[in-house]
C-alpha cells in the first residue's frame, strides 16, 4: 500500500516538475546566450534560493492545519489546478489552439534581451532578473504541486524527490546541449500531468470530506483511468467536429 501511494507521487511530480523545468532552463539559456552564463546561472540560483526558503517556511505551517481540513483544501486547488493543466493539453491536442514551442519561446527571450542590450549599456542585472523570474515563477508551481501531492500522507519526501529528480535531469541536458528542449513532448507530458492531478485532487476532496474510496489508495489510478478515457474521447469528438466544420 506504501507503494501503491508513494508511486503516483513520485511519477506525478516528476513530469510535472519536468514540464515547468524545461520551460524555465529555456530562459535560463536565452540569458546565457546573450549575456554569458554568469547572469544567467547568478539568477537561476538567486530564484532557488527563494524557493528553499518558502519551502522550508511551509514545512512547519502545514504540520499545525487539521488533517482532513488540509486534504480538503488541497483536493480542491489541486483539481482545479489539474484540470486547468488538462484542458489546455486537450485544447492543443484538438488544435484548437496551437502547440508550445521552445524553440519559438526560446528565439523570442533572445531576441527581446538583444533588443533591449542596445538600447542599455549594462544589462547584466536585467538579464539576471529575467532568469531569476523564470526560475521563481515556474518552481512556484513545483513548490504547489510537491505540497498538494505529498501532504496529508507523509509523502513530502516522495513528491520532493520525483521533484529533485526531474530538475536534475533538465538542467544536465539543458548544459551539456547548451539549446532548449524543444523535442521533449510537452503538451503530452501536460495532458499526463493534468490527468494524474485531477485524480489527485478527486481522491484528497474525498478523503478531506471523509469518503471511504473502495480500495483506497488504488483509486488513485482508477480516476486516473477514469480522467485520461473521457479527455482523449473529448478530443477525438472536438477532431470530428471541425473537420465537419472544415470546407
């Protein structure tokens, strides 16, 4: 039973930490290829450090909340945050909206920093920022969804380490190639992440409102199941209707 809850945990903060990692290691190299890596990594590591400090202030506030009141707040802003995450992979999935590119994300950061460089002698300390924004704003969401998915049943630590493992694995890549990750899948890594969310969130509401799930823990991949089977049938049905819709 351990596993069958530290599992989903892992798995769930990991391609999630994975999705916001990428997008923050492209700033990181648009810095570095415009104002050298020292800006860029100074940033990075400023914004860490604010993240280590929240996380650390969190830590103690979250062992003084009630257990079920804690499990409920988390289910609810867990599935709204997973849904918000499913839609738009559903969205992109049925090209109603377009898919994410790095490479574009990527080219665009680097264009405006080298727009702004001509018109400001020094930009060292605005590039800094811009990593350091990147590094904050993205792990903020890591910070959430390590909490939301690892509180209430001692598995902070399993959530932190899917976490830790993710960044890791981004951040090698992302010197050694010294290019944005552009091939990762990510509107597929976000459609995952939104299903696995969502049952999350679906579980920890019950359980903070005191629902006996049948088989406990193993409910976690069965709304997950449940998730991933009606947003692909809404995608094939939203693919169907504009091309009916097409000329």
């Amino acid at each position: 039973m351990i596993w069958t809850s530290a599992a989903p945990a892992i798995a769930t903060a990991f391609l999630s930490s994975l999705v916001e990692a990428v997008e923050a290691m492209t700033i990181v190299l648009a810095v570095a290829s415009v104002r050298g890596w020292r800006p860029a990594v100074m940033g990075a590591l400023a914004g860490l450090a604010v993240l280590v400090v929240l996380v650390l202030a969190l830590g103690p506030l979250l062992d003084q909340i009630p257990l079920h009141l804690l499990q409920l707040v988390i289910g609810v802003l867990l599935l709204l945050f997973g849904m918000r995450w499913l839609r738009k992979a559903m969205l992109r999935a049925a090209r109603v909206v377009p898919l994410h590119d790095e490479a574009i994300a990527f080219a665009t950061e680097t264009k405006e920093l080298r727009e702004q460089a001509r018109h400001e002698a020094r930009l060292n300390w605005v590039a800094g920022l811009a990593s350091f924004k990147a590094v904050v704003l993205e792990g903020l969401e890591v910070v959430f969804i390590v909490i939301a998915v690892g509180a209430g049943r001692g598995l902070l630590g399993a959530a932190s380490l899917g976490a830790l493992a993710a960044c890791l694995v981004v951040v090698v890549i992302g010197f050694l190639v010294h290019r944005p990750l552009a091939q990762v899948p990510e509107n597929t890594l976000k459609f995952a992440v939104g299903v696995m969310l969502s049952a999350f969130g679906v579980f920890w509401t019950g359980e903070g409102l005191g629902v006996p799930w049948p088989g406990g823990d193993f409910a976690i991949p069965a709304f997950a199941a449940l998730f991933l089977m009606v947003a692909l049938s809404a995608v094939t049905f939203t693919r169907r209707l504009r091309a009916q819709a097409s000329p």
